[in-house]
C-alpha cells in the first residue's frame, strides 16, 4: 500500500467502512477524499481491518501517516 486513501479503498464500500469504525458515512467520505486516517481513528480502522481479514498492519498505519 502506498497511501492511506488506498488503506481505506480495501473495504467493500465506504458504507461497510463507516460502520466498521463507527463512524458517519460523511466523515468517512472526507477521510477519503483528504486521502488521510484521522490518527485518533487509526486503532478503530486497523481493528475493523482486522474482523474483515483485510490485510493490515499497525506498523503500516505508522509508515504512511508519517509520509
């Protein structure tokens, strides 16, 4: 992965994802559209990954919010 926009793409829909994280369907847009996770999100994104079986990685989290 080479973005975190890309992170967020490998759910199904932006539905699935905004609801796996807990979040509005709206807020989830913006995070996709500024092509950033909020860090305070990032624990909630990377388990929800997880309960999909999505492959990803804190360390991942990590590399491409410091980019």
């Amino acid at each position: 992965m080479k973005s975190e926009r890309e992170i967020l793409e490998l759910w199904p829909s932006r539905s699935d994802l905004a609801a796996d994280v807990g979040e509005k369907l709206d807020t989830v847009r913006k995070w996709i559209e500024r092509g950033s996770i909020p860090k305070e999100k990032m624990q909630a994104v990377l388990e929800a990954a997880r309960k999909r079986k999505i492959p990803l990685s804190a360390e991942i989290l990590i590399e491409l919010s410091a980019a």
